[in-house]
C-alpha cells in the first residue's frame, strides 16, 4: 500500500505544476486522510513508548509529558508540516503529534532553530528523497507555525541550499567532523540554537557524528532531536544513552520516544534531548 501512494504522488506531481500539486495535497488530501484520525482519536489513545535515560530517567517531567501523546490525533502542526511538503506528519512519521505537545505554548517566541537536511532530489545521494520530497518543506513549515523565529538549516546537497524570509541554509557533511566546525563556525549561528532538528541521513553513525559535535550549541532549555532512527538501532541507542551520554552531557535529559504506527515500524523514533535551565 505504502508504495502505491507514493507511486500515486509521482504520477500526480509529474503531470501538474508544482503549485497545483501542492494545492491538492494540502487542501483536498489532508482533510480527507485526517478526518477519520479526528474521528478515532474521540474514541482510541494510542501512545509512545518511552524510555528515559540522565538524572531522572523514567521520572522526569519531559518523560511524562511525552507518554501523555496520543499520536493518532492530528493537530495544526500536522496540517501545516503537510501543506509545505514536509513529512513530519504524514502517515508514515506522526513526529507532529510529539512536537506540538512539547512546544505548545512556545510559537510566538523569537527562537532560533536549526534542521540538519534539507532533503534532496538527487539519486546520487543516500540521503535522497526521491522525486516526490520537497527541498525545504520543513524549514518553511517551522518558520509558519514559529512566526518570530529565525529559521536555519543544513544539507550535503549545494543544490538545493537557498535563502528567504527568516531562513538561511548552508552546506554540511555530517559525516566530517571539519564540516560540521566549519558549520557551527558561521558569525549567523554563533548564539547558539533553541531547537536542534538532525534529518540528515539516518545512520547511528551519522547520528552520533552530528550530535556529539552539535549538541553543546543547545541553549539552556532548548532541545535537540533526532528524527527517523531505525527500530534496529534502538538497543545500540539504549546503550549509548545509558553508559556514554548520560554521564557525558549531564545537564540534559535524554528520552527515546518509539511512535506506534501500523504502517512504518522500521524508523518512526526520536530522540529527545532537553537542556537544563541552569548550567
């Protein structure tokens, strides 16, 4: 099924202009595919499983308010991530239904968030995502729900790196340590970032090398995430969190988040890292 929607999003964009087609999945496909989760989530509470791990693990505060999502109830978030494009809350990753939770109250703030990957079209790289992705979706997504924010973001591909009002990108490898120096060295980025977003290519490898050269940019508070990690890495992540980063980055709390959905079991999981106030 998961392949003849996207097999259907193809034909479609490829025979309408962009505008059009993005017209019609955001006006007509969204409120059809959401109204039956309107309908449900009346009914049915379905929730993440959670596991915490740094000072308090399982009892801390951001612990409990994740565990209080319930992921079939679509929110604005989901709405908006979806009209630009972005798959945060489609039916594959429902990360919207998590960041709307622990952002509520917080979209008028002037923050400074940054996303690693801009997504790409090129086949040439692993971290495609195909001809159906669109570059920037999410980046133009946060600046719309964040309407003070100053937005940022970061890809491999030069290609698709591009300016507008409140966001800037650059270029990153996140596999090379001079790379992400380079990066995190821009005079723009230099006051460091309220939300964190690592989207690039989604390794545990990949994953590490950006956190353990990024994460110190999180400001007090702040938080830094990881999207898309693979159920198969999970154990590795557990062990990471447990014996190397809670000890490692004691003034954050860690919390691994697994987002039950019938149909992609392989990567709906995040990782969430929350400053502490005070350092």
């Amino acid at each position: 099924m998961a392949d003849e929607r996207t097999s259907l999003s193809v034909v479609l964009q490829r025979s309408m202009s962009p505008k059009l087609f993005q017209f019609l999945r955001s006006k007509a496909w969204y409120p059809l595919v959401c109204f039956p989760r309107f309908v449900v989530a009346r009914f049915i509470r379905r929730h993440p499983v959670v596991r915490g791990f740094g000072r308090l693990g399982d009892e801390s505060a951001l612990v409990r308010q994740i565990q209080n999502v319930n992921v079939i109830e679509p929110t604005k978030m989901c709405q908006v991530m979806t009209r630009h494009g972005s798959d945060k809350g489609r039916r594959a990753h429902n990360y919207t239904t998590v960041y709307s939770a622990l952002l509520r109250g917080k979209f008028n703030q002037p923050y400074r968030i940054f996303e690693l990957g801009l997504g790409t079209n090129n086949p040439e790289l692993i971290s495609t995502m195909g001809i159906a992705g669109t570059p920037g979706a999410s980046l133009r997504g946060w600046r719309e729900i964040f309407s003070n924010a100053i937005i940022y973001g970061a890809d491999i591909d030069r290609e698709v790196l591009f300016e507008a009002d409140r966001i800037t990108t650059y270029y990153c490898d996140q596999l090379d340590p001079a790379a992400i120096g380079e990066l995190w060295a821009q005079p723009e980025l230099q006051n460091g970032m309220d939300i964190i977003i690592e989207d690039g290519l989604h390794t545990f490898e990949a994953n590490l090398s950006f956190l353990e050269a990024s994460i110190q940019h999180v400001r007090p508070g702040g938080f830094y995430v990881v999207e898309d990690i693979l159920t198969s890495c999970r154990g590795a992540w557990y062990n990471q969190l447990e014996n190397v980063y809670s000890m490692r980055y004691p003034d954050f709390e860690f919390v691994f988040v697994s987002l039950p959905n019938p149909v992609n079991k392989a990567d709906n999981n995040l990782l969430i890292a929350q400053r502490s106030l005070t350092l």
